[in-house]
C-alpha cells in the first residue's frame, strides 16, 4: 500500500491554525484528513458550555478571572500563565488563551496528556492535582463541550450528576 504524506503526519498538526487531523492514528489512511474548521473556540462557547449546566455559575476566581462553578466547586476556568511557568515552559509556553479543566482523576489527567501534547499541557503547579490546562484556539467545539461536561460531573454532587445524566440520556432502544 502507497503511503501518503498524511499516513506520515502524526495527529493534529496545527501549521495552519484552523486545520485538525480527522480520525485516529491506525486506522484507515483514507479516513484520516486535514479538516479545516471555521471557527476556534472562544470564552463564549465555554461560558454558554458551562451556563448550559445544572447549578452552574460563573464567578471570578481568586485572582480576578473567569471561573465557573458547579455548588461552588470550580471545574472549569480562565488560566494564564504565571511569570515561573512562562521560564519553566520557556519556548513551549502558548500565547494563546488557556482554559484550566477539572479533570475525573490523575489517570485521566495522563491520558489526556499523552492523547494529544499539543492541546492538552500542565505545569508543576498542577503536579498531583487532577487538572489539565487547554489551549482554547486549538480545540474544536465537540471536544470543548465533552471536556467541560465531564468536568462538571467531576465536580458536581452526586444527585445532580445523576438527576443530569437521567435527564440527558436517549430513550432505551425497544422499550
């Protein structure tokens, strides 16, 4: 089988900034491509992602940025970096917008890390903290809604959670 200069691509390169690999690494050549979006994400889409939640509110954070909270347990925010992670990241540092996310625990924080380096980043601020931080101008608005959902189920109390996801699930198949 021909290989193409796409078969040798490793997933989600950014050169241009609105393009994004479609399909995961392995499967089948044709089904990975270059995608263009129109639009990245914005600080609306998370605060109508995250307003769209039960019991949602939006509050700043301690130092004066956006913050949103499910009973007053943060799970998703405003984060830019601070002078220390600006030298510790040096060159690899984003000059983009960067959303911190609550993640479910230190697992996920891992995979998601190694899923995809160049959306997915943290700094030893976060070591042992299950959070990961999101350059918001690189992720698509269906990730961004999963991401944000599953990081108010991370944080919400567990009869909202389950009221919500009662709520939100499709109808059982033959019933």
């Amino acid at each position: 089988m021909r290989s193409t200069i796409a078969d040798r691509r490793p997933p989600r390169q950014y050169a241009p900034r609105n393009a994004q690999v479609i399909g995961r690494p392995g499967g089948a050549p044709h089904a990975r491509r270059l995608a263009y979006r129109r639009e990245v994400a914005s600080w609306d889409d998370v605060r109508r992602i995250a307003l769209g939640l039960p019991e949602t509110s939006e509050r700043p954070s301690y130092d004066g940025v956006a913050a949103w909270r499910v009973k007053d347990k943060p799970f998703v925010w405003e984060r830019p970096l601070r002078g220390k992670e600006l030298q510790e990241l040096g060159s690899a540092a984003p000059d983009g917008p960067i959303l911190g996310v609550r993640v479910a625990d230190l697992g996920v924080k891992e995979a998601l890390l190694a899923d995809d380096p160049g959306l997915f980043f943290t700094t030893p601020h976060f070591d042992g903290y299950p959070s990961v931080l999101v350059r918001l101008d690189r992720i698509d608005l269906p990730e961004l809604t999963e991401l944000i959902v599953e990081a108010w189920y991370a944080r919400a109390p567990k009869r909202l959670a389950t009221a919500y996801q009662a709520q939100t699930a499709p109808p059982e198949a033959g019933g």
